[in-house]
C-alpha cells in the first residue's frame, strides 16, 4: 500500500481551501455586480426621472412669472400662482403625466440677501423682484410616486421619492445693456400715468409744443453721451441705429453729480433737424413706425431750451404710430403696456416695461 507522504497531504488540504475561497470570493462578486447593477439602472432611471420633473418644474415657474404683470399692474400673485398650477399638466415623468405641484409666489432678491422666496407682504427694496416658486415631486401620493426601483429590491429598496424645484423671475427694468434704447426721452410725469396712454386710442405727441401739466412729453437726447452739437444729424442717426454705448442704470439718488459718474443719466439735447423724425433714405425714427421701442424716464422738465444731465428714473415700452418730419417734427404714439424690454435686468419702477423672463434656479 503506497503512503501518502506528509508534504503531500499538506498540498491536498491546500487545494481544498483554496477551492472554498474560491467559492465565496464568486459570491461577494455576484453580491458586487448585483449592486453595480442596481446602480447603473436604477440611479440612471432615478436622473432621466429627476431631469424630466426639472424640465416641468422650469417650465411651470416660467409660465407663473409670465402672468405676474398681465393684465393688472402686478404682481398679480393668485394669477401667477394658478398659471403655474394649471401648466405641470402639461408635462410628463416616468412616463406619466404629471398632475399636481407646489407653487410659492413672493420677492426673490437677486443678490440672494436674504436668502431664499421672501413673503409678498415686504417692502421691495432695489434687488427684490416678484417670483414664482414651483416644487414637483414624485412621492408617496404625488404624480404616480414613489419612482420603484428594479435591482435595488433586492436589498429592500422598492422605491425612490423624486423631486425637483425651479424659481423665475421677471421685473421692471432697473437697467439696460448697450444698445437698447432710442434717443428720446420721456418726461416722469407723463410716464407715472402710463396707464392713461397705454390704449392706442389714446396718442400723445413727442417734439412739439404739446404740453402735459409741467412740460413736454418728451425730447431727444445723446443718452450717455455729453453732446450739445446743435442739429448733429449724423450723431443722432447714429443713436437711432446704435443705441446707447454703454449700459445705463435706474439713477437712485436723484442727482447728477459730476456728469454721469455711475451711468444713471442721460444728457438732455434738443434742436435736432427734421430729418431725424422722418427721412426715407437714412435712420430716422419714422423707420420705426408699427414698432414697440424702449425709452429712458427722466426726472426733468422738458423743454426746447433744456441741455443738461437728468437722472433716469426708469424705462418703458413705446409704439410708435407716425413719425413727421418737415415743419412739423413730430413723433406720434402710444405707450405699451407689458413690453418685454430686450436687454434689460434687475429692477426697477414700474412704468409698464419688464424685463425678460428667467430662472434663478
């Protein structure tokens, strides 16, 4: 009988052993990938199902900002607030539609300071613009959730809540970048009653001796350019077709000291040429007529004689029905309520213009 040695036996009992190492490292694996595969899977499906109710989110927070100011002189909050409800219906996740939402409407301060959605009850101060929050959520008792899971089950994970939030916001201007207004100024007192002349049946005259209680309706300027080059046409078609050169700011002090240290005044320059109201084959605010146009307010007097720095008060929104030239020199139109107001940001008073409308988060 042939005798096993001793160093044989001790490679015998190795080769067992490794076979049962063998055995659970094959399981940890399977226990491995199983997890890898929950993950690949169900965080994917949880991200397609998590973008979908942001990109509702988004969309139901633009539709409350977009009702904010229409039709009364805003904020219109419970108006808002039922446009964003009424929108998430709209939309779909996980393949189903959605059918319910929480919506906030209130001040959101642009520079985050305070944070967060501030009460409508505040007093707004120059960074705080009307907003609408709009939370979506797919959970227990809301739009069909929790999201299930697949893998995940095998560790008891049957489900998922799901959620996204969004916030718009839309406000009267309080600036404007380059290029975005015409070279005519309106008179504060006329443009606190915008509402008076927002109805195209109601037509006022700017650039003639039609005088509202304390002076003209308006009058041109070199915006934020100091000009008095009397009857410059060229510098004036310029400004028709350009705009302002640099941004121009709602002026908060009420004073232009210095000129235009902070870009929140605008040079008053009357006695421009006929030519710059109507000319058919160079710029000419007639080649603007059937067109909504963004103006500067300023707080000033106008008159024929006026030259000199005046602050700007704010913007708003002007249709332009007739532009005349000749002896006359008058541009004729009506203002516009609600004009969104390209280029513009921030906030400002309320004489009808917004800014466009856009998320924050």
């Amino acid at each position: 009988m042939k005798r096993i040695s001793g160093r044989g036996k001790k490679r015998g009992f190795l080769r067992r052993d490794e076979s049962g190492q063998v055995l659970v490292i094959v399981a940890l694996g399977a226990v491995f990938l199983i997890g890898m595969a929950a993950l690949a899977v169900d965080v994917s499906h949880g991200l397609v199902v998590r973008n979908e109710l942001q990109n509702a989110a988004d969309a139901s927070a633009l539709a409350g900002a977009g009702n904010l100011f229409l039709p009364s002189p805003g904020p219109d909050w419970a108006r808002a607030e039922g446009a964003a409800s009424a929108s998430i219906a709209w939309n779909k996740s996980d393949g189903k539609s959605l059918v319910n939402c929480q919506v906030q409407s209130g001040y959101w301060n642009l520079s985050q300071s305070p944070a967060g959605l501030q009460p409508q009850g505040i007093t707004p101060g120059p960074q705080d613009v009307p907003a609408v929050k709009v939370l979506v959520r797919k959970a227990d008792g809301q739009n069909g959730g929790p999201m299930p899971t697949y893998f995940a089950r095998i560790f008891g994970l049957n489900s998922i809540p799901v959620q996204a939030q969004a916030v718009a916001v839309v406000s009267n201007p309080g600036y404007v970048k380059k290029g975005a207004l015409l070279p005519v100024a309106i008179s504060k007192e006329l443009a606190e009653r915008f509402r008076d002349y927002k109805d195209p049946a109601h037509k006022f005259i700017i650039g003639s001796p039609y005088h509202y209680p304390n002076g003209l309706a308006g009058q041109w300027t070199s915006l934020n350019e100091q000009y008095d080059g009397s009857n410059n046409v060229p510098f004036i078609r310029d400004l028709i077709v350009n705009g302002n050169s640099q941004q121009i700011n709602v002026n908060t002090s009420g004073t232009c000291p210095g000129g235009n240290p902070n870009s929140d005044c605008i040079y008053i320059q009357p006695g421009t040429k006929n030519t710059v109201y109507a000319n058919g084959n160079q710029p000419s605010i007639s080649q603007f007529e059937g067109q909504d146009v963004l103006l500067p307010v300023v707080d000033a007097i106008l008159r024929d004689t006026t030259h000199g720095w005046a602050p700007v008060s704010g913007f708003v929104g002007f249709h332009v029905t007739k532009a005349t030239g000749g002896s006359i020199k008058t541009i004729e139109g009506h203002f516009v309520d609600g004009f969104t107001a390209p280029k513009s940001g921030g906030a400002g008073p309320n004489y009808g213009a917004l800014t466009p409308i856009h998320l924050v988060q």
